[in-house]
C-alpha cells in the first residue's frame, strides 16, 4: 500500500481498546472526540478520583459516558482494589463489566489506591477466569523496585508470566507495551494473552519525552529500535497485538506549569487517533523501518479494529469511516464553548488524513 499516495481510504470503525474520558467538565469536552477519531468501540479506563472500585460507580459512570455519546459502545472497567472481592466480579459480570484494570500503587496518574501486592488477589483473578472478565495490566514496576538498567516495563514481564502460568484461561492485556521484550514476553504466552499498543508509542522516543511534557506518559517511550518494533509488530498481522490509544487528557495549563520532569504523565491523542497511527507507518516507511507493501488494507483493518473485537468477543464493526486528504492539520489544542478547559494535541501541525464517518 503506496500510504503517502493514497487520498482515500475506507476503513471499518477503529475499536480504541484503551481511553481516559475523565470526569466532569473534562469528560464533557473529551467524550465527543471519541467518534472524531474514527471510533466506534472504547475500553475505558477506572482511574478516576475516586477510582471506580464497585460496580455501581461504573455503571452510574457508563450511563453518563452514554448520555453525552449515544452512537460508541464503552466497554466499562473496575479498578482493582481490595474491596474487588470474588463476588463483586461476578456482580460486575452480571451487569456487563468488561474487565478489571491492574495499576501498580504509584506508577501513574490517579495510581494512589492501587495495588502493591498481586498474589492477594488471587481469589478474585480465579473468580475473573471464571466469569470471563478481562485483567488489565498497567504494566511497569515502580522505580525503586526496578534493577538498574532494566526499563520498568521490562522488569513486570515476570509477573505477567506467572499470572498467566497460574491462571491459564483469565484473559490479560498487557496495556500501552513499549518495548521489543514486552512483544516478546506476549508472544511467548498462550491466546488468552494479548497486549494493545498506542499511537504515540509509534512514533515518539524517549528523546522526545523528556523535554516535551505533551509527550511525556506512561509508559515512557523508549529507544528508536522499541518504536520500531512495535511497528514492526502491527505489521505483523499478529491478532495478539491491536490498538489501544491510551489517550490521557491533562487540562493543558497543567503540562505547560509544571516544573521540568514535573508535568502530569499523559499523551492526548484521541481525535485524531486513527490518523496518527497512519503517519507513524508512514513515518516508519520512510525512517526504512517497513516497506510500504508491509502495510496492507487488511493489516490495517485487523490492527485498529477486527483483533480487538475478537479478543473481547465483539461482533465485527458495522459502521465504516473514509479517510480524505484535504490538507487538515493537527490543531495545537480543543477548547470547551467557554474557554474554561484547554488539552493539548500531541504532534501539532502533522498533516493529516480528514476523517468521515459513512
Ligand atoms: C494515564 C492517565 O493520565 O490517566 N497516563 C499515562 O501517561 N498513560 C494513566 C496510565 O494509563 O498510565
Ligand atoms: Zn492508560
């Protein structure tokens, strides 16, 4: 596929199997990007403040994700947490909760409650499995628990082995993977596990997240030959690996004020997301990271929307969005009516494809 030639393209709706809606105000501006960006389908994320730790608050927060965007199915998460008790999964998975998100204590944003110590949660992995609900990995340790020298990613990779060896039929993800052993370590795991994989970490590195706090999150991109082999690994067809965007919003005073390193860790991608992943092949092709005959209509289509239907058993996407060119470029930032809320755009100025639904 000639990417950069090409001026339209169909594509069926992209399924995001990893958003940040917040709440408030915030989540009033963010929820109608959702369908900007070409999707239909969004895995949303539990950490709140408070973070979603029963299954009414995830209910009360999915009829109000519904309220402001009728037409995009949410896929709804718990945050684990002590009080996730073997029979509150199998209440959240008689109300259509779809899986169960796993942060570290500390490692992120709103990550306070978290947990700090896996094997206590046991009962409830084992009670997941049985009731078919997904575990969500934010997978990195903290960094004082991380040997020198070994990415924080990279030193989770055991404990995802052992959740997997000791609960062979619990379906994980391993959330936003970054480097080329998380790819690894996944493929090396059964079909219960897959892993998604962002638009950013496509096409940023860690040069690039240390100086700019529109591209600073979590995880921290990595090297150039981690990038690359998450673009590799797209191109791959692997159905274990598809997208997840992981857009984080942060109202955009609070990444301009912040002290160096200080900023709040998040990347906000989510109106143009389908078109971002698009530039970063385009940008691996002409980087000679692919071929341009690597990327394919099918590769496209398995990655942004058919893999992660199927890993959370969801029918085939059923709307379809065309992609033109018409020399639109990404916008600095999205503004609320009155001005009061601002969130900052990750790569400004990129030409991008106009985004129609059909
Ligand atoms: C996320 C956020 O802001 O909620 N931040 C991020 O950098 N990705 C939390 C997360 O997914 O780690
Ligand atoms: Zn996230």
């Amino acid at each position: 596929m000639h990417l950069k030639s090409i001026q339209q393209l169909e594509l069926p709706a992209t399924a995001d199997m990893h958003v940040h809606l917040r709440q408030g105000e915030l989540m009033e501006l963010m929820v109608p990007t959702v369908r900007q960006g070409g999707v239909d389908t969004a895995f949303v994320m539990p950490n709140l403040v408070p973070p979603l730790t029963n299954v009414d608050q995830v209910l009360d927060y999915q009829s109000k994700l519904r309220t402001i965007a009728k037409d995009v199915n949410f896929l709804m998460s718990l945050f684990l947490h002590p009080s996730i008790t073997p029979d509150v999964i199998a209440q959240a998975a008689a109300a259509g909760i779809t899986g169960v998100k796993m942060y570290p204590q500390g490692v992120t944003t709103n990550s306070e409650s978290g947990v700090s110590n896996l094997e206590s949660f046991y009962d409830t992995f084992a009670a997941m499995e049985k009731h078919g609900l997904v575990l969500n990995l934010h997978g990195e340790v903290l960094e004082s628990l991380a040997p020198k020298d070994v990415t924080l990613e990279e030193a989770f990779l055991p404990t995802l082995k052992t959740l997997h060896e000791r609960f062979p039929q619990l379906r994980i993800m391993l959330e936003h993977c970054t480097t080329a052993a998380a790819v690894e370590a996944v493929r090396a795991c059964g079909p219960t596990v897959g892993a998604t994989i962002t638009a950013h970490h496509l096409y940023l590195t860690s040069h690039d997240a240390c100086c700019d706090p529109f591209a600073f999150c979590k995880p921290i991109p990595k090297k150039p030959t981690d990038r690359d082999a998450l673009v590799r690994t797209i191109v791959s067809g692997d159905p274990k690996f598809f997208f997840g965007s992981d857009s984080a919003p942060h109202p955009l005073q609070s990444k301009t004020s912040a002290e160096e390193g200080k900023a709040p860790a998040g990347v906000y991608t989510q109106p143009f997301v389908t078109q971002l992943v698009i530039v970063a092949l385009e940008e691996a092709i002409e980087r000679g990271t692919i071929k341009e005959e690597d990327v394919t209509q099918a590769k496209l289509e398995g990655f942004l929307s058919k893999f992660g239907r199927q890993f959370y058993r969801l029918p085939e996407a059923s709307n379809k969005v065309v992609l033109e060119r018409k020399g639109e470029k990404i916008p600095t930032s999205i503004r609320s009516e009155d001005g009061s809320i601002e969130v900052g755009i990750s790569k400004v100025g990129t030409d991008v494809f106009s985004l129609r639904w059909v």
